[in-house]
C-alpha cells in the first residue's frame, strides 16, 4: 500500500459510521457458540448470503454489517458485527441441518402464516 492508496475518512464519513455501529449489536460468530454453524467456513457462507439478499434489497450494508477482527484462543481470526436483522438473516441462511437454524425457519414460517 502507498501513500497514495490510503483513504482519509471525513468527519461526516467519521460521523456515519458512528451512527451505523451503534445498531451492529451482535456478532456473527456467536451463531458458532449456538450451534447455528459449525465451521468459519460455513458461518462465512451465510454471512455471504445475508449480505447477498440486503443488496438486492438495496439495503446499506454499512448499516447492518461490518468486519471486524477478534482475538480467539490466542490468535486473530475475521469476525462480522451485525444488527439485529443482519444477524437473524445470517441465522436463516444457515445450514437448515442444525437445530437452530430450522427451528428459527419454522417459527418464521409460522409468524408469517398468524398475521
């Protein structure tokens, strides 16, 4: 990387990442901890997926995710803060094979269905 390449934020570009942190209240990894996902790999699929279905949406990414690195058994690993509805459409592009993640289908199919 140069000088040239590297990007200075402006204090609104500061401002609006501030404002869009404060609703990344969860982490992805978390789903590992749930047994929502069993590898990285898998968790990072369905991270892909998540984001995959905001952009056709149109819905800002800056709002619902961003990467973020963390220390886990002594070594750095990538890690996503989500809001709270970037994380559930994390959950429900999961592997439908764990518990978690297809008891959370069914109950979002049967939401659905009440209202």
């Amino acid at each position: 990387m140069t000088i040239d390449q590297t990007r200075t934020s402006t204090p609104l570009e500061n401002f609006l990442d501030s404002l869009a942190d404060r609703q990344l209240t969860c982490y992805a990894s978390d789903l590992l901890q749930q047994h929502g996902c069993e590898t990285m790999d898998e968790l990072s699929q369905a991270v892909k997926r998540a984001t995959e279905v905001c952009n056709c949406m149109h819905l800002p990414l800056r709002e619902n995710f961003k990467p973020v690195y963390r220390s886990k058994n002594g070594e750095v690993v990538q890690d996503w803060r989500l809001s709270p509805m970037a994380y559930m459409l994390t959950v429900l592009n999961a592997d439908a094979k764990t518990d978690l993640v297809a008891r959370t289908q069914i109950e979002m199919v049967r939401r659905f269905f009440n209202q």
